[in-house]
C-alpha cells in the first residue's frame, strides 16, 4: 500500500536536533515514496499512477511515473481500440484522439498518429468507396497515403460508374475529375449508358433523349432506326388513325410505310364498316378506288346485305302478313328468297279467296295467278261455288250456265236434270242445243242409245256456225 507522509508534533528542540529529525522524516518520507513507486510500477495501471503523482507530486519518482503513466495511457488506448471492429473506425479513432488531446507532444503521439492513420487506410482500402476514401483525406488531408487515397478514390468512383452503367454515375465522375485519369473513358461510357438505357426503355422519346445529348454520337445512325421501329410499334400498339397519321409524317420514306398504308386503310374500312351505310363505303372507295381492301370491303358489303336480307326474311315471315311480305319483296327485288316469297304470297291471295268464298274472290285470284300454285284446288273451290249458286237458282239457265263453266265439273252429276237415266240427261241436252251440250252427254254417256243422234245434231250445229260466221 502506499504510505503518504505524517505530521509530527514535536517540542521545542535544539537547532541540531531540528535538523536531525529534519533528515530522519526525509529519509523515511523518501523510502515510503519508493514504496509506493514499486507498488504503482507492479500494478501499472492510469488510475494507480494519478494517484501516485497525486499524493508524491515532487518527488524524485515524478517524471519517472509521469513517463510510465504516459505508457499505460498509450497500453490502455491500444488494447481499447483494439477491441473495436474494424469497420468502426471513428470509434477506435477517438481512443487515439484521447491520448494525442493528452499527449499532443507525448512520447508515443507519432506512434498513436500512425495507428489512427493506418486504422483509416486499411479500413479504406477495404471499402473501397469514396465515402471512407472521404474520411480519410478529411481526417487526414497531410497524410503518408493522401496521395494513394486519392488515386483510390478517384479509380473507385470511375469503378461504381462502371458497375451502375447510368449516365448519372459517369457524371458524378466526370464533375469531379474534368480532366481526371478516367475521364476520356468514362465519356464514352457515359454515351454508351445513354444509348443502352434507350434501348432497354426502347420509345422514341428514350432515343430522343440520347439524340438531343449526342445528335452526332457514335450510336446516332443505329438510334435512329431503332427510334423509327420503337415508333412503328407504338403505333400499331395504340392502333389509332391519328398514330399512324403521325408515324406517317415523320417517316414519310420509311420502311413500314407499306404497313402504314395498309393499316389507315384498315382504320377507314372499319369505320365504313361501323357506320355500315352506303354514305360511309361510298366515301371509303372514294379515298381508296383501288385499294388494297377493296375487295373485302365488297365481300362486307354483299354479305351485310345478305345479312340484312336474311333478318328481314325472318322478320316477314313471323309477322305472316300480306303486308310485310309485300314489303319484302320490294325491298329485295332479286333476293334468293324471291320463289319462297311469291309462292307465301299467293298462298296470303288465295287464303283470302277461300274466306270470302265468292265467285269474285276467286276470279281475281285466277286474273293474278293463271299458272298458280294452288290453281286446282281454287278451280274445284270455284266449282262448288257455281254449283251451289246454280241450285240456288234452280232454273235451266242457271245449270246451263254451270255446265258451260264446268262441263267436267265435280257436281255435273248432281244437277236435277240429270238426276235419273240417259234419257233425264239427253232430254235436258235437246232443250239447250248447243254444241257443247252435245259434247258433254256424249262425253258423258258413251254407250248411251242417244250418243248416234248427239253426233249428228252436233254436227249440224258445227255447220250451222260455219255458216253464220262465213
């Protein structure tokens, strides 16, 4: 333990004997010192020399512990700053920077300077960014490796442009060093990144850009083109009239501008198309007499119209009217479903006839269709409606008349006169005396005993009209 000095409280001595105990206090004061310097010097520790210069502040161990303090200063920085991580460097700086605040002049501040500098410079070359290159020339603007460090920095920076491959990281170089080691490369480098990013972005405002920054750069030829397919395929890619429009005027000589054509021709068909009236095809072969297109816009027309023909067949035959078939067939005069539409028509004609069931009903039916469809059963319709009036009338005319209509008809056998035998029939035929008359019961009764003299009054008839029409 350290021994510190004692006061003495002593009585009035002689001079001689003062200066006896005088040497005495020294000399046991001086051994208590070396004492507790052998102590300090076991211990070594900052705080165990404070306290030891401390309490011996003029003693004859003082530069000797001042000089051993300095040393376990120095120890103790080292083993602090040693235990910090490398990457840490401000940290284990301020060990160093502890021991140079105290001992700026010290015995051990050129070492101290150097450990903190080479913490710097190996943390740095480990780095290698221009951020530690950074801190070291700010700490360290005189330094052994300032000129190194530069040189690092410098070549780091052009690095990291290299590895981002931008415009903006050759910039950074570039602003930094104007007339640096790199510079005539990174230029380069910066011409191509802007090219390479146009490409990747691949419009044409991406190729504009490079063009605006190099309108006569080493890729100027290749940007163009590519500009003028990134253009191409924009425009079909937004597939617009004013797209191809704008693409046209600005290559007016290009490569595609047969597609372009095409596709405008394209746009102005569908339009025609979309509309789908004669105004809107009409102008579209007025734009294009001869286009490209012409012939499917023909076949669009034609099958429009069979469209439309077939809807409006459709349409007239569930409607099943005289009206809507008429309608039909004047709107469509020479259309495919012409046959079907006449023959649904004089069917309408002659269901009419049937439900008026007149003489009249079914002669006009006969004016408008001679040659119908549905002739023979209107004839045996007429048939059964003179007969009927015939009976009505009940007299010899009337069955006269019926039998001149219808010398075959149906009911020629159910007329009253001839009800009975031949002899009924040739009676009522000698009452008429007409040719046909005679014709009819010799038609009619073949085998009959009356057929020989039917013959002749026949004939005589014949002559007869000769006669009178001579």
């Amino acid at each position: 333990m350290l021994i510190g000095k004692k006061n003495m409280n002593v009585h009035k001595l002689p001079k001689i004997a003062y200066k006896i105990i005088g040497i005495f206090l020294i000399t046991i004061s001086s051994f208590a010192c070396s004492i507790s310097f052998q102590e300090a010097k076991e211990i070594n520790t900052v705080e165990i020399w404070d306290l030891f210069l401390e309490e011996n502040p003029e003693s004859d161990f003082d530069a000797e512990g001042k000089a051993l303090r300095e040393r376990a200063y120095f120890e103790k920085v080292k083993e602090g700053a040693a235990s910090v991580e490398e990457k840490d460097v401000y940290y284990r700086a301020s060990f160093y920077d502890a021991y140079l605040n105290e001992y700026p002049e010290g015995k051990y501040s050129k070492i101290a300077r150097h450990l903190k500098e080479r913490d710097w410079i190996m943390l740095s070359i480990k780095e290698n960014s221009a951020k530690v290159y950074d801190s070291y020339l700010a700490e360290f603007p005189d330094g052994k490796h300032t000129d190194m460090v530069k040189e690092k920095r410098e070549k780091a920076i052009i690095e990291k442009a290299n590895k981002e491959n931008s415009p903006l990281s050759y910039d950074q170089y570039i602003v930094e060093y104007p007339e640096g080691r790199y510079t005539s490369d990174a230029k380069k480098q910066r011409e191509k990144a802007w090219f390479v990013m146009g490409k990747k972005q691949n419009s044409r405002f991406s190729y504009d850009a490079y063009m605006l920054e190099y309108p006569s750069g080493e890729y100027i030829d290749e940007a163009k083109q590519m500009r003028e397919n990134a253009w191409f395929v924009f425009a079909r890619e937004k597939n617009t009239l004013i797209a191809f429009e704008q693409f046209k005027n600005e290559y007016s000589r290009s490569k595609y501008l047969d597609s372009i054509e095409i596709l405008i021709e394209t746009k102005y068909l569908n339009q025609a198309k979309a509309i789908n009236t004669k105004q809107a095809f009409d102008k579209y072969f007025m734009r294009y007499p001869n286009g490209s297109l012409k012939e499917q816009a023909m076949a669009f027309i034609t099958g429009t119209n069979q469209s439309r023909e077939d809807a409006a067949y459709k349409e007239a035959k569930e409607r099943d009217t005289l009206i809507a078939l008429m309608q039909f067939k004047q709107q469509f005069p020479r259309s495919n479903y012409s046959d079907t539409i006449d023959i649904l028509i004089e069917s309408k004609h002659f269901s009419k006839a049937k439900v008026l069931n007149t003489k009249e009903a079914f002669d006009e039916y006969f004016m408008q269709y001679p040659n119908g469809s549905f002739k023979e059963q209107a004839i045996a319709f007429s048939d059964k409606i003179a007969f009927q009036h015939a009976i009505k009338l009940n007299t010899a005319a009337g069955f006269k008349e019926y039998l001149a209509t219808y010398p075959n008809g149906k009911y020629v056998h159910e007329i009253p006169a001839f009800a009975g035998s031949d002899y009924n029939a040739w009676v009522y035929t000698r009452n008429l005396d007409t040719v046909f008359q005679y014709s009819w019961f010799i038609q009619q009764f073949p085998k009959s005993r009356f057929v020989k003299e039917a013959r002749v009054l026949r004939e005589s008839k014949e002559k007869s009209l000769k006669t009178l029409l001579k």
